[in-house]
C-alpha cells in the first residue's frame, strides 16, 4: 500500500474502477513468534534512577545494546508493516527480556535510529495499556506511489465508512453504516467479491489495526454498535484530508458543509 | 563521497518497504518521484548511488536493499531483505510454527523438483503430516494465499514457486540448506529455482539468462559439454536487455 497516509481522493478513484477478483479473506492464526520459558513478570518496567541505567549500561557492552536495538527496530518494522499495533508487554517478552534494565535506553536508540534512517516514529495510542503504533513523520503528500491491490481497495472501504462517521459528526450507528455501504453494493450478510467477510473485515480487521473503534450501546436488543474513528485513523490521516474528499467526491466546496468545516480547520 | 540521508531516501525506504519488492522501472520512477517532493537533487540514472546511501544506513541493522533477476522475465527487481540469520527468521514473528513448518516442506518440494514447481496437490498432502500441529487442507490453502500475498511464493495454474522477493531473500540460506541440491545459473552463478538444465552434463541457467546467452548462436549448444541444447530458447523479446545485475560480459561468452 502506500507509503503510510490514506491518500483519499486517489485511493476512491480506485476503489471505484474495476476491482479485480481476490480471493477470500485471510485467517490469522496467532502468530508465536520467539519462544522463552521464562516466568519474569514482563508487565512492569523498572522504574530507575538515571545514574542507575548509566551503571546498568555500563555493565552492558556497546555490542549487546546495539544487538538489542536493532532487534528492536526489526521486531516494530515487521509488526507494523502488517498493521499490528505493538504491546509494550510483547516488546519486553520477545525482544528487551534480560536487558529490562536498560529498556529505556534500547527504546530510545530504537527511536532514534528509525526516525534517521526510516524517518518513522513510535506513538503511543493506548498510555494505560502501552501500546504504539509507527507513524511516518515526513510531511504528508498528495498522490504517493500507491500499490494496485486488495490494500488499497481496503483501504478506499476504510476511507469512506471514516467520512461517513465524520460527516455524521464523528460518530455513526453500525446501521447507518451498512445501510449506507449497501448503495455502495457492500452487504455485511454476503461474500463480497473483493472484501470476502466485509463484516469481519469493517468489525474485526479495522478495528484491530486502530483504524476504527466500534462499542456496544449499552442496553440495545439486538446489541447495536457505535462507530467512531480509531486512534490510528486520527493519526494517519485528518478530518481536513477526509472533508476534502468528500467535497472531491460531491463536486461541492469544503465549506458547503459548515460545521465540519469549522471542525476540520480547528483540528489542524 | 556518500551523500547524506534525507527524506527522499526516507520516502522511498518506507514505500519500498511497504511493497516488500519493486521493479526497477517502478524504482527508478520512484526515486523521481521521492527526490520532488522533497525537493532534494535528482540524479537521473544513479539510482544505485543512491540506494547506497540508504544501504549504508541499513547496513549496522543487517538489512539491504538488493537488486536481483526475476527468474520469469529477467527483469531487475529491488527488494529489501533482512541480512541478520541464515534461518527464516522475518518470517518467523508473523508466521505460527506450523505455517512456518508447510513453508519449509513447500521450499523442499519447490527445490527437489525438476522444474522449480510444486504442486498444490503435493503440499496439501504434506500439510497432514505436519509435525508441529496439522493442518486441514482448507487452512493450508488459506495458509498458501497467505504466502502469495506476502510474496514469499508465486503461483502458476495451481503450482507454487518461490517469488523473487524469497529467492533475493533467501538465496544464501537455501545454498547453504541444500546445498548438493540447490542449482546455480552457469550463466550469471546465482541461485536458479527455475531453470532448464543440459541432458548430458547437468549444467543449469535461468530461463533468461538462456535467452540471452543463446541470442548469438543459431544452434544453441550447452556451454559446458557442447551438447545440443534441447529446449526451446526462451522469447528474447520478452526479456528486458537491461535487466540482469550480473551482464554477461563478451568476454565471458566467448570463454564458454
């Protein structure tokens, strides 16, 4: 897909043309990655003293805290390309382990080192269950090289369910939703040619790569839905860049809708 | 002598890595593309220098961007590998043991046949005898999508092959893995999955690379033995003379 942005307008024209026949959606199972045997306790992070991680580091060689960085930023690079928000606990389990002293100063390095040389950083969306995301910090662009695949029809469904809970003034109920995807001839009982499970990929998929945030209302027989924008949303794209879209696709000025107009111009 | 990082290596990095592999054409675009909008100076034709810069940045975290030779068109293709093991660790922290495991037997299916192909018949059969834990062969045709998507193999009317982006990433793990078994291209010496061999002596080149070698002869012979060569001389026309990494040199030809 594109290098990090949802580049609206470019991927809705795509979306639009003709979508070539893909097969049915994945099945993931969980991943096991790196095994260890080991019962530490990798919730918790040390809280220490700057003059105890200097001791800590110093009792370490530059050549094991290099090792450990650079696993690190392999570790984030490999769980980011597939769109899988990072836990501080995985990163603690799988990659720090034995090091946790010196955690912070891997991290930091880690940073570092992607943002010279992949100019990316780590955000963190979740601060009580520590978890981030990567995020590009080049200045955004229009029209980026863009891969013709089931990414980018992906993400042009992404695109317009996130205008839509815009343009309902950020949040929208699962009906609404389906009933509007269903002009658009998606239909969250059938196999869709191109999506396979479009509910499983709206409901589960999305929301699980951060891009939307989907919550039961409360005390609703059958349980309705409310569908909001996703942290990862918010930060790779912008309420402007979605207005804007819109606008494209209506052929209306921006500011033909006012408030989120306003909205938008408030939030850059 | 090395230019500086910036953020038109940067850009291209990022998209390079979120395609895991590109042609050059759409490379050499690419960089074009990256050097505007950053407004750095654009060197037409040095996209090598300047994925040096990039690689010398890639270089202490064991990664790289390497070029290679599609083994279907011979086109040269840019793909960012990881360096780090000899073992199939990238894919290791996304992939289950046993989806690693079908991988590893699909590889040994694709690497003992004669044509670099392996059936999907003969790969679903293995999937039931998976040490690790089985697979049904409904999850081990989603297990197969899965690999194609992230380019790890290639599909062909229902046969499997390893994709350019695994053959550049992998190339040393699997000449050190198999190595009485694994063929080198006697033309450009890389790894040659699919490849068309001598009768007589065995000697094997990519399907390109036999393309271009035979280019000048009317009766194609084998290089080595001097043996009539049997096959049919893949389509010149289809193969981009710019492709190949490793040119054949005159010289070369002329040695053989």
């Amino acid at each position: 897909m594109a290098g990090r942005r949802l580049p609206a307008a470019e991927i809705w024209g795509r979306f639009n043309g003709c979508w070539r026949h893909w097969m049915s959606q994945r099945k993931r199972s969980r991943g096991s990655g790196l095994t260890q045997g080991d019962d530490e306790d990798f919730s918790v992070v040390p809280t220490q003293s700057p003059s105890q991680v200097q001791r800590n580091l110093e009792s370490r060689s530059q050549e094991e805290i290099n090792r450990k960085v650079t696993e690190l930023v392999q570790f984030l690079l490999v769980k980011d390309q597939k769109k899988i928000p990072i836990k501080r606990v995985d990163i603690l389990k799988k990659v720090i382990r034995e090091y946790k002293d010196v955690y912070s100063e891997i991290v930091n390095r880690a940073g570092r080192t992607l943002q010279q040389v992949f100019g990316l950083q780590m955000v963190e969306i979740d601060t009580k269950h520590h978890i981030y995301i990567l995020t590009s910090t080049l200045p955004r662009v229009e029209g980026e090289n863009l891969k013709q695949d089931i990414q980018t029809a992906k993400l042009g469904l992404l695109i317009v369910i996130l205008s839509f809970i815009f343009m309902k003034g950020n949040s929208a109920k699962d009906s609404a939703v389906w009933e509007f995807l269903r002009r658009l001839r998606v239909h969250p009982g059938e196999k869709h040619e191109v999506f396979g499970d479009v509910k499983k990929l709206v409901m589960e998929e999305f929301v699980r790569q951060k891009y939307l945030e989907i919550t039961p209302i409360p005390l609703t027989d059958p349980p309705e839905f409310n569908f909001q924008w996703g942290p990862r949303a918010a930060k790779e794209t912008s309420k402007k860049d979605i207005l804007s879209f819109v606008a494209k696709m209506q052929k209306k000025e921006p500011s033909f809708w006012i408030s989120q107009y306003n909205e938008a111009k408030a939030n850059t | 002598m090395a230019a500086q990082m910036s953020d038109a290596h940067r850009r291209f990095l990022q998209v390079l890595m979120s395609h895991g592999i590109m042609e050059g054409a759409e490379a050499r675009k690419l960089h074009r593309c990256c050097c505007e909008i950053s407004k750095a100076y654009y060197a037409q034709d040095k996209l090598d220098d300047f994925v040096s810069t990039i690689n010398n940045q890639l270089q202490p975290l064991f990664m790289q961007i390497r070029k290679g030779m599609s083994e279907v068109d011979g086109r040269t293709h840019y793909a960012l590998v990881n360096m780090a093991e000899t073992e199939i660790t990238k894919m290791a922290s996304d992939y289950a043991e046993n989806e690693l495991e079908l991988f590893r037997k699909t590889m040994d299916l694709i690497i003992l046949s004669e044509n670099g192909f392996a059936s999907s018949t003969d790969i679903l059969n293995s999937a039931d005898q998976l040490k690790t834990k089985k697979m049904k062969k409904k999850e081990a045709e989603q297990v197969l999508k899965i690999f194609v998507d992230d380019k790890w193999l290639s599909e062909r009317n229902g046969e499997y092959t390893l994709h350019t982006r695994c053959i550049m990433e992998m190339e040393q793990y699997i000449l050190s893995t198999y190595p009485d078994i694994a063929k080198k291209c006697n033309i450009c010496h890389s790894l040659a999955i699919q490849s068309q061999a001598c009768e007589t002596c065995g000697t094997g080149m990519h399907l390109p690379c036999v393309g271009k070698y035979f280019k000048t002869q009317s009766r194609p012979r084998c290089p080595q033995c001097n043996d009539f060569w049997p096959y049919e001389i893949p389509d010149r026309s289809r193969i981009d003379s710019q492709s190949s990494s490793r040119r054949v040199s005159r010289r070369e030809l002329q040695s053989l």
